[in-house]
C-alpha cells in the first residue's frame, strides 16, 4: 500500500500507531537476521512502520527543531513506543532496528532494562554466535562491509565500522554516570555522538511515575533521579533515538496516553497475539488432591506429552513448574516431592488416577496401562526423568549465575532439566517454550480484596508468560510457531499446544482468574451466564438459548429429540434418525432402551472416542456438571435419555456390544450437535 505522506513531528491528537504505512522493509534488515527466525508478518509490520516514519520524519533532526536551550523538544524528538506481547519477538524487533539505524549512521546504541537476567539474556541474543537464540546472520553485511557487534563499556575508542553497544541496568547505568570510575560510560558519551537507546521493559518506569505521589523521601528522589538520567541522556544530543518496548502499557491514564499519543508507533496486545496462534492455549485446571497427587498428575501428562512428541518424531523436552508462595515452603514440597517419587508405588499411582476426571485417567491408562509391571515401568520412567538432577531449584533473584543460565536454556538438548521449583519465576527475561505445565501449591487466600486481586493479577501475568507457544512442525508446509490443531479437536498432538495450570480447588478463586486471564488477553472474553437461582446449585438446569432470555432444561432439550437409532444403518454409514424410520418396520425388531441400561465400558469408549466430551470442554457448555459419571448417570443429563432402537434382534439381549457401542456413539454425537447449536457456551 502507498502511505499519505505525514508530517509525524506535529501530531498532537493522535497515535502515530493510528497512521498509514508502506510494506518496505530494507534488504540490510532482512538480510542479516538469522534465517531460521522466520520474521513473522506483525514483527515485518513493525519493521514497516518504523520504516515509514524514519523516512517522513527526515533521517536527521534540524538544528530548528531545538529549543533555546538546544535540547530537542518532546513533540519533535525520534523517541517511539512498541507496545508488543509478551513471547511475540521484541528482541527480534530490536535487533532489526539496530540494522537499520546502523545503515542510517548509528554507531553507538545503549541497551537498558530493570533486570539483570535480561541483560544476560539480551546479550546471548546479541553477540553468542552459537546460541541457538542467537539473532543475527552469521555474516553481517551493509553496505558491502562485514560489520560486527561488540559489547563496550563506553563509546570512546570505538571502532567506527562496529555496531557498539553498552549494556546496562537502569540502575548501574545510573550509578555509573553519576559516579564515574575509569573506563566507565560518561554524559559526554552521549553528547559528542548521537546513539540510539533501547529501553526494554520500559512500563517499569511509567509504574514508577504513577506511584510517585504515594512515595516519600529518599525512594521518590530515586526514581526521579532514574528517569530523569535517561532523559538527560536522550535529551544530550539532538540526534539521539529512544526505542522502548513493553508488553505492558496501560493506556487508559491519562497521562500515560498523553506522553505516548504521538510516539506509539505500533501496538500488537496479548490479545491478538492469541488469536493469530503464537501463542499455546491456557487450560485451567482445579483438583481437590494432595500437593504431592497433584504433582503425580502434572508428571503423568507432562510424560504423556513426551510420549506424543516422540512419537511424532518431535525431541521436545516437556518442562513443569512448581511455584509455591514462600521460599520455605518452596524448600519444603521439593523434600516432599524427592521422597513422594522415591517411595511412589504402583497402589499410590492408581490411588491419584482413581481421584482424576475420567477422560484424561483413560488417556493416561491407554497410553501408560494399569498393571502393576506397567505401572512399575512407569513409575521407574517418572524416578528417571524427574529424579534430583532434573530438579531445578530457584528461588530468588540472587540464586547462582549457573542456575540463571541453566534456567534459561531450558529448550536445549543439553539441558537435562524437568522441573523447576520456584517462588517468582516466569517474571521478565524468561523466555521458556516447552512449559506446559504450572503447578500452584498454595491456597491460601490475602487478608484484604486490594491483595487479593493483585495476588491474581500476577498468577494470570505469569500464566501469560508461560503461554509462549513451543514450535514444532511434522511437514515444511506446516507453520512453525503457530497453533495448527485448533480445528482438529481429536489431535493426539492437540494437547502439546496447550498449557494446564494446576490449581487447588477453588471456584471462586478460579472465576477470578478467569476474567484476570480474559483481561490481559490470553482468553477470549466470552459472555456472561445470567446467575439464576439453578447457577447457584450444583446441577446447573438453566442455560440461555440462541442468545435470547428463553431459558431451558438440558434433559428436557434433548429428550424432545424422540431418539431413533437403525441398526441396518450400522455397516453403512452412521446414520442417527429422529422420527422416520425410512423402511418397513414389520421386518424388524422395535425397542426402547433407557440410557442408564448401556454397559459402563460401553459408554465410557464411546465418550472415549468423542473429544467433545472431555470434562473440560463439557463444563464450559453445563458450568454446574460435577463428574463425568454425574453426566452418564443422573436423570438430569445422559441418565434421563431414552433411545428406539431398530434391528433384527429380539430383545435388549440380544444386541451385540459392537453395536451397543454403535448406538451410544451415534447418541452422543447427536446430542453434541444439539448442544452446540442451542447452548451459549458462556465462562463460568
């Protein structure tokens, strides 16, 4: 598309993300990232946009754009905002700008970020030719000239052909510009040169700036004296660029939209990142068992996960977390843990899978068994894979500068680890793709709502950040970092594109984090279900219908269907009648059959066979359903049913279990037409 041209330098009411660009991304960009990162379509939409406001706003700034003082203004300075989502690639981003800017003239770029796990990170990133995160090209080349990067403690004695970066805390860069030892970086650094700085994580200092009046003393000079060192520096040369990139930006304050109407230069939430696919799917999960049972049932499915992966060829290591609320109590459930795993025995193990939702205990029995030589075998895989030296401890920010690497190199085939034990982990800078499963081992609830929706808060920001999707393909056609069985329910690898957060039982709790989740976008906001006096009961019998205020009974819906099954049908297609028979009935036998009259294993294989009905997906259409058995059973669901069966047989006796099964099957999928078709799928 071809932009309109504008004048970028005098927007006042509007965001520059608001403005129209052209798809030109230079060859020096694209050519010199690293080719297996496949630049997705909304990092070259960023690259685009910066692109078309550079060459709108001039490459350089005018000595007219000063004031008189000689600083640039705010309204006229090259100082831009990406607002993108956690997982999405910004240090992809930043990499191609510092190729761009490089080409535009820029030698020196600062890197500066409130974590030093970030810097640690960004820096792999940056200069470690051999990591596999590692961003660039193996050859950079602009301009005909192989160019390389180099980590500087100041920007004096550079080399003019080098890309020159300095990396730095917020806080040491303050420290070292205000006192100033040898060979450290200076003002003047960034008076007698233009550079680029490159604020990662940049909302830490709006938070900061929102708190300012409920701080007092030395803490505010602090955080005044932080952010005005960065703009001291920017401000130093009126050629310097700002780039910051946050995933978290609240633009609804009003003076967070007013410092930013003219620099957000693109904005790509949470929420679009998860509808586009790059992100796993979250499965919240609550269970009433144990700490140690519901770590047995994390281990079970993080290994079912490994066995899927295997077996699509995948050598993807599936990892868990264990996050718990004190460091002690952290300590505490490893110890539990180590010696739980180490006594586990095989009565223990059907113990756990008898207290869980039955679709998922089949999964698990057919793909482990239930034997007790299986369940040895298994129970020997799990001490193996999850003994000590895969147990990873880190539980602060002061832990050893080998667990740090360790942790964040989870993906590589030389890191042995599968679990990790923590306290506050999956904060900024941890980029882990094969979590998928979270395990909260407290329930505990604050003694006020202020915490208690800051406690949620923070869960659905670590939920958000564990939801990074793990790429995989089976075929070069397939995509790489997208979901690819949304449409395919019944996938076996379905399951390795989603993230389980184990929790307590807590429905309340639950609800809560549900909408945080919906909040910051890593669910999709869906309705709200109208809490009549039956939502309040644990069988809920009132739903809306067709998104109007008629309400009915499940039972009652679908007992109105007057259910035919015709066994002629069965080796021909399956065929499920509701009123016809379509031939002549004299020749065949006519029978009524009460649902609760079918084999349990008959019901339990169908239901097996139909991912619909999967207990997690059911209870988003019957919110009140407690158990799979409640719904086979109880006359208010499945239990209440009654089908006309047609055949040559004589008497309920005297059909088959093939085609017992058959007709179950073609029941079910029936009723899970209807349901789709009338029932509002609502959060609960």
């Amino acid at each position: 598309m071809n932009a309109t041209p504008v004048n970028y330098n005098n927007l006042t009411d509007k965001k520059i993300v608001d403005f129209p660009f052209e798809w030109s991304i230079p060859s020096s960009v694209i050519g010199n990232l690293r080719q297996s990162f496949s630049i997705r379509p909304y990092q070259k939409e960023a690259f685009a946009r910066f692109d078309t406001v550079w060459r709108n706003r001039g490459s350089i700034h005018s000595s007219e754009d000063a004031d008189n003082t000689g600083k640039v203004s705010q309204s006229t300075s090259s100082h831009y905002l990406f607002h993108m989502a956690t997982g999405s690639g910004k240090t992809l981003v930043m990499a191609g700008l510092i190729l761009y800017l490089y080409e535009k003239g820029y030698r020196n770029f600062l890197f500066f970020v409130n974590s030093t796990n970030i810097i640690d990170k960004t820096k792999d990133n940056f200069l470690n030719s051999i990591s596999s995160k590692y961003l660039f090209a193996d050859r950079i080349v602009i301009g005909g000239k192989v160019v390389n990067i180099k980590a500087v403690d100041n920007f004096q004695g550079k080399n003019e052909d080098d890309i020159n970066v300095i990396f730095s805390t917020i806080q040491g860069l303050h420290a070292s510009l205000n006192t100033p030892k040898e060979n450290s970086v200076t003002f003047e650094d960034f008076e007698s040169e233009k550079t680029v700085l490159i604020s990662d994580e940049s909302h830490h200092i709006n938070a900061e700036t929102k708190r300012r009046n409920e701080l007092k003393g030395d803490e505010k000079n602090n955080i005044l004296t932080w952010e005005n060192t960065v703009e001291s520096i920017f401000q130093s040369n009126i050629d310097n660029v700002l780039l910051e990139f946050t995933a978290t930006i609240d633009l609804s304050i009003p003076s967070i939209s007013e410092k930013y109407k003219d620099k957000l230069i693109y904005d790509y939430p949470l929420s679009r990142f998860r509808q586009d696919g790059y992100s796993k799917e979250v499965m919240v999960i609550q269970t009433d068992l144990s700490l140690f049972d519901r770590a047995i049932v994390s281990l079970l499915m993080s290994q079912y996960r490994k066995e899927i992966f295997h077996l699509y060829g995948q050598s993807i290591k599936p990892v868990i977390l264990f996050k718990s609320k004190t460091i002690k109590d952290s300590i505490d459930f490893y110890n539990l843990f180590v010696e739980g795993l180490r006594s586990l025995t095989p009565k223990n193990l059907l113990d756990v899978l008898s207290k869980i939702e039955m679709t998922n205990r089949d999964i698990l029995i057919r793909q482990f068994g239930q034997t007790e030589e299986e369940l040895r075998d298994l129970i020997e895989n799990l001490q193996n894979d999850f003994g000590v030296s895969k147990l990873l401890i880190v539980n602060s920010k002061e832990e050893s500068e080998g667990k740090q690497l360790m942790v964040n190199s989870l993906e590589e085939a030389s890191n042995p680890y599968r679990a990790i034990f923590a306290v506050d982990k999956l904060n900024e800078g941890w980029d882990v793709l094969n979590l998928f499963d979270i395990v909260r081992l407290h329930d505990e609830l604050e003694s006020s709502k202020s915490k208690n929706k800051k406690t949620t808060i923070s869960e659905a920001q670590l939920i958000g950040r564990g939801a990074r999707y793990c790429p995989f393909q089976l075929a070069s056609s397939d995509a790489l970092y997208q979901r690819k069985y949304d449409d395919v329910i019944d996938h076996p690898l379905r399951v390795c594109e989603q993230l389980y957060y184990h929790s307590p039982y807590n429905p309340s709790y639950i609800q809560d984090l549900d909408l945080a989740l919906e909040a910051i976008g890593i669910k999709e906001k869906k309705g709200i279900i109208r809490k009549t006096e039956a939502y309040h009961q644990p069988k809920a019998e009132k739903y809306i219908i067709d998104n109007s205020s008629e309400e009915f009974s499940f039972i009652k819906l679908v007992q109105s269907l007057n259910l035919t099954i015709d066994l002629s049908e069965m080796n021909k297609s399956s065929i499920l009648k509701t009123n016809e028979l379509g031939h002549n009935v004299d020749n065949f036998s006519i029978d009524v059959i009460r649902f609760v009259d079918f084999d349990t294993h008959v019901v339990r294989k169908a239901i097996n066979t139909l991912p619909f009905y999967e207990f997690f997906n059911l209870r988003k259409f019957l919110p009140g359903l407690g158990s799979i058995k409640e719904f086979m059973s109880s006359s208010d669901y499945l239990g209440g049913l009654v089908v006309n069966v047609v055949g040559s047989f004589q008497g309920q006796n005297q059909i088959s279990l093939s085609s017992k099964l058959y007709i179950v099957t073609n029941l079910l999928a029936k009723v899970e037409e209807l349901m789709r078709e009338r029932v509002c799928i609502k959060v609960t």
